[in-house]
C-alpha cells in the first residue's frame, strides 16, 4: 500500500531556497502560509500560441485509502490529489522540481509512483523563451516598501534616508570617541575626527551604491577596524611618546590602512575573492563577526560603572525601546525600534542634565576642571572621579568647533609606512571582506531579485578596498567598510531603495562641513557612549549569529564548528593578552586597553622583531582566531551544501539572460562595458 501525500510546492523565488524568512520576528503582518505559497501570474497567453505544448492525457487517479497512514496524522482523513499547477523555471541552478529542505536548500523530489515520467525537455531555444522576468511574474520580497530600484518621490525618499541614517547613528560615530581619547586627542581634535568620518562615509557610500555591488549598503567605520587600531595605538613604539602623541599616531594608523586596504582592493579587481568566496559559508561567517563583537567585553561595562546611576539607565533604556516598546506604532512607523540608539541617547542626556543642573554632582564648591592632586581639598579629590564622568558639561567640544570646516586629505600630515602594522591591517582586510560578504548575501535577500554574481561580489569588495583607501588619506582612524548593522535597518525599516541611502549619504556629506555637528557628537559624555557601546556590541554579535540561518543550525557538524570557533576565540587570546604580565605588574595604560598592548610581552620572542609583533597581535585578536578556526574545521569536516549552508551566487549567464538581474547590479553610465571581459569583476 503506497501512502499518496500532497507534493510540497517549489519555492517561487531564489530567496527561498537559502533559507530565507521574510517574516521577521512580527515586523511584518505576513502569516507564516503567506511565505511559503506566492500567488501564480496569469497564463500568458501569447506565448502558449506561439508555443503550442502537448497535453497530458489525464490518468486515472487511485483513490486515496482511509486510513491513518494516508496522511500520517492519525485521524484518518482522505488526501488530497495534489493540483497541477504551471512552475516557473528557476534560472539559478536549482532544479525545477525541488522540495526546500530543512536549511532552505532545495533538493530534488522524487516523482510519484503513479505518475507517468516527465516529458523530455524542450529545445534550449524553447527554454530561453519559457523564462519569465522577474517583476513580471512575481512580487518580489512583498515586506518591503520599498526594493532596490524604486523612486516613490523626493519627498519620501527624503524621509526615508534620514531614518535610514539615524538608526544606525551608533555605528557612524561611536568609534572616534573610543580611539580618539585612547591616542591622546583633545577634544577638539575628536569633533575633527567625527566631521572626518561622516565626509568620507557619504563619499565612500555613494561610490559604493554606483560602482560597487550596487546594493543599498551604507560605508563607514567598521568595529572589525577598532581591535587592531587600538594595538597599534598601544604598541610599545607609540608607549613612549609624549609631545604631540595623536598625529604621530594618526600618521601611523593611516599608512597601515592605506596598504591593508590597497590589498583588499587588489584581492577584489584581481578575481582572488571569486576563489576565495568559495570558502568562505554561513558557518565561518557567523563566529567571524560574533567575535567582533564579543572582544570589546572589557572595554563596556567597566567604563559605565564610573557612573552606574547614568551609565546603566542609558543600558536599560536602549533595551526597553529596542525590545519592549519594538511593536509600537506611531503614523505607521515603529520609532521606538527603528530609534532605539538616538532615543535612548537623547533621553539619557537629559536625564544627565538634569542631574548636572540641579546640583547633584556639585560637592561643595569643587570644580571639576581642576586636575585631582594634593593640592585639592580631600573632598574634592574623593569626589573628582564622579564629577568627572557623571556630569554633562565637562566637554567643550561643542564652544571649540567652528561652524565651518571641510575635511581634506592628509590633514594630519604624511602617513608614516611600517611593514609590521601594515601586515596586520592586511590580515584585518580579509576579515572585512568577510563580513561584506555575509552583508551582501543578507541584504540582496531582501531588496533584489537574485544574488550577486561572484563577480559583483569580487566588484564590491574592490570599491571598498579603494574607499578604505580614501578613508587612510583622509586620516579616520579606521578603515571603511560595509556596516554589518545595516542589514538589520534594511530589515526593520522595510526601505531598500538605493536612491534613499545616495541621498542619505549627500545629506551625511553635507553635515560633515558644519563644525559644530562634530563638536556636539564629540561632547558626549564617555559613560554615555560605553552604554551605547554595549548594545551595539551585542547586536553586532546577535547579527553574526543570524547568518546560521542559511545552513542547518540543529546540526551537530555546525554546532561544534562553531562552538570550537568561539571559544578559541576568547581563550587563546587570552592566553596571548595575558602571557608575561605578572599579577603586580603596574602597567601605564588603564585596564581596559592592556589586552592590545600584547606585542610587547607576547610569547612570540624571536630574534625577529617585526615578525614577533606581527604574529603576537594577529593572535591576540579574537576574529582573527576564530576564522582560521571556522574555515579550517568548514572547509575540511565532511558536510553536504544543505547542511553547510552555502552561499548561492548567481552565474554570469543568469545575470545576462534575466534583465531583472543586470538592470540591479549593472554598472551605470555603460560602464560596464569595461568590464565585461573581465568576467571575475562584473555581470
């Protein structure tokens, strides 16, 4: 007795078959059956004349037994014959008839017994014809409001791009505020850095979106940059200097970015990175970004607990935003979750203020500008830590920014070149490339109608190596790159629009040149930008973890690969951090910034020096160990594509057949035609 189940329906777009879900977590008033079934277009009718096909001569259908086996439910209620309906035929190398497996994957299903075998296939000229665009048959990723190559208007493209831009306000300005201050910069040079940044994250953002992938992906300063920068800031040859200590600094965070970043472009316009996507899957990003996120540990909360009454409020404010009030609606937008940093910022502010002017933090007359020493009364002094860190008005960033002020190359002077650092910046480069390519699969899942070729991919990693480039000759302190947290804005805030983010990024531009701007994002107090920090680390590590939804997360194969990959990612850096230092050691860097001066006491002590820095920073960093940990045990433990998730790229020949394709990631202007025979760099 042969059981008769329904056939499982294909998945009707390329989404589904990664095992994509475009329900997120109640973001979108789609039912769980809505994604799984799209509605069919209508027959078209000229091309059935033109092609007149056989029809099949209708079979006598076996009737379906009443037992409980039929349906496998046990309630003994009669199967249903499953109804012919017309499938498009996939152009992505999936076979037509597929059933999505448990990772999205789809796999082929085997025809039923009672079923005639398929007809053979038709001519390739047939075939060709057979294919359907895209927007023509279905409704392409129906949760967003807007997809990639939509213009609603001025007007809401405008609204759209600021919204888009102030959500992810954490990620574009937080680093100046760590790195700044840890190379000795005053408080004006901080705003400096800060207009700095903003200028060249609209230049590179708007490069990126004409020339790149072409995806609606916002650059700016990465956390993968903030590790290594923080070694080199705290490097035994940058210890000792006293006068003028941040250009010096500046100088040579600038020419490591410079050559690290001309190697992430030669890896992308070369082809490399067509090769070396193939290693790189769902289960080698995840680990990768997580740790980013999980390195800065000793970094957060230690700096909000200088003043807990601020510093967790600003924690918890983020959090009941972001997470409690997250389905609250006003004129149709969900602020609180779409907002949650800036709200969560400007509400502890003012709490701050208010605290600051109502006398809380003023101990009888003693000022805070005043450096505590013996020459203070001892109740100023047991006092100065508080006022220092709690009150809002210790910055003058704000009075010491002109209103006007254009950002230029080489502002700080002339890079200085180091091999040793410059090595490392290289290394850090490949982890960038990483994480881009994570952000390109997560993000062309949610406004294209296909993937990116390998050759756009390879495309977008080499405009980002020549963004990073500009990013070192303006002297940002970082490299530039794709902002990992913008797939989740892309997400949450349901625009996709291209022409949103352009236009986000002049208005970016257009901040940068008011001095002010930087002098107001510059006077932050640091407890407030630690709270900040600690979320944003988190959700960086959360995002990195979401990639395991493209492969099979229940898989022992996948779990252990990824525990292994994060576990030795903190502890063998600990064991490098903490080789040498004796438990009295009185080191002259505060507590938080001793796990990156490694290179000095590494256990790497050779005869060679540059070689010992090298390799005693590389494996003091957390993302560096748990890559080479997650692409080894990847690459090398048996694992079906299913099971791995692999990535799903278009192919050069689907990208130029499907004008849907070519019309998302051709270049503008025919530029394309430069490089259309170079087939590793473009459609």
């Amino acid at each position: 007795m042969s059981n008769s189940h329904p056939k499982p329906m294909p998945p009707s777009s390329w989404a589904k078959k990664t095992g994509f879900n475009p329900k997120f977590s109640g973001e979108t008033n789609a039912s769980s059956d809505s994604a799984l079934v799209t509605p069919l277009p209508p027959p078209n009718l000229d091309l059935e004349a033109a092609h007149p096909r056989p029809r099949p001569q209708p079979q006598p259908q076996p009737q379906a037994p009443v037992a409980a086996a039929a349906n496998g439910n046990g309630n003994g209620a009669v199967a249903q014959a499953p109804v012919p309906v017309k499938k498009r035929r996939d152009s992505d190398g999936v076979p037509k008839n597929s059933v999505p497996s448990t990772n999205g994957q789809a796999t082929p299903a085997a025809p039923p017994v009672d079923q005639p075998p398929p007809p053979r296939r038709a001519p390739a000229a047939a075939r060709h014809e057979e294919v359907v665009d895209d927007d023509e048959f279905v409704h392409r990723q129906s949760h967003m409001k807007y997809e990639l190559r939509d213009s609603p208007g001025l007007v809401p493209i405008g609204v759209y791009s600021i919204q888009h831009y102030v959500s992810i306000l954490g990620s574009l300005i937080l680093i100046p505020l760590v790195i700044v201050p840890a190379m000795g910069g005053t408080q004006e040079e901080t705003s400096k850095v800060v207009s700095t940044v903003l200028f060249v994250s609209g230049l590179t953002t708007l490069l990126h979106i004409t020339f790149g992938s072409r995806l609606p992906l916002i650059q700016g300063p990465s956390f993968v940059y903030l590790a290594p920068a923080l070694a080199i800031i705290n490097s035994p040859e940058v210890q000792g200097l006293n006068d003028n200590k941040f250009k010096h600094v500046m100088r040579e965070l600038q020419g490591a970015i410079i050559i690290g970043s001309a190697f992430q472009a030669l890896l992308g316009y070369s082809g490399l990175m067509s090769l070396l996507v193939r290693l790189i899957n769902p289960v080698v990003v995840s680990p990768t970004i997580a740790a980013v996120g999980l390195s800065f540990y000793s970094y957060g909360f230690p700096i909000v607990g200088t003043c807990l009454e601020i510093g967790a409020v600003q924690i918890l404010v983020v959090i009941v935003c972001s997470l409690y009030f997250r389905k609250i609606s006003v004129l149709g937008h969900r602020i609180f979750l779409i907002y949650a940093v800036p709200l969560g910022l400007a509400i502890t502010w003012a709490y701050a203020f208010l605290l600051t002017e109502t006398g809380v933090y003023s101990y009888k007359g003693c000022d805070v500008n005043i450096p505590a020493s013996n020459m203070v009364p001892e109740h100023c002094r047991k006092h100065y830590s508080r006022m220092k860190h709690c009150r809002v008005d210790t910055s003058h960033a704000l009075k010491a920014s002109p209103w006007f002020r254009f950002p230029y190359p080489l502002q700080w002077g002339t890079p200085i070149f180091h091999w040793k650092m410059a090595l490392v910046m290289c290394v850090v480069s490949i982890i960038s490339s990483v994480d881009s390519v994570g952000s390109y699969h997560a993000s062309s899942l949610l406004v294209a109608s296909r993937p990116p070729t390998r050759g756009v991919l390879s495309r977008g990693i080499g405009v980002e190596g020549l963004s990073s480039v500009l990013a070192g000759l303006w002297g940002t302190g970082t490299g530039s790159t794709t902002l990992t947290e913008n797939v989740h804005t892309i997400a949450v805030t349901k625009m996709g629009s291209r022409r949103a983010v352009q236009l986000g990024a002049c208005f970016l531009i257009v901040l940068s040149l008011i001095g002010k701007v930087g002098g107001f994002i510059a006077s932050i107090p640091d407890v407030m930008v630690a709270g900040l920090l600690c979320f944003m680390w988190a959700m960086l590590t959360a995002l990195g973890l979401s990639n395991l939804r493209y492969s099979e997360a229940g898989s022992s194969r996948n779990i252990i690969i990824v525990g292994l990959s994060l576990f030795f990612s903190l502890s063998i850096p600990a064991y490098f951090q903490q080789y040498g230092i004796s438990p009295n050691s009185n080191l002259s860097v505060p507590s938080y910034f001793q796990p990156y001066i490694v290179a000095s006491h590494g256990p790497f002590r050779s005869q060679y020096g540059g070689l010992n820095y090298v390799l005693n920073t590389l494996l003091s960093l957390h993302m560096v160990i748990a890559f080479l940990v997650a692409v080894i045990l990847d690459n090398t433990v048996p694992g079906s594509k299913q099971e791995r998730g692999v990535y799903v790229w278009s192919e050069h020949e689907v990208a130029r057949r499907e004008p849907a394709v070519a019309k998302d990631y051709g270049l503008p202007l025919r530029i394309g035609r430069i490089f259309r025979w170079v087939k590793w760099v473009g459609l």
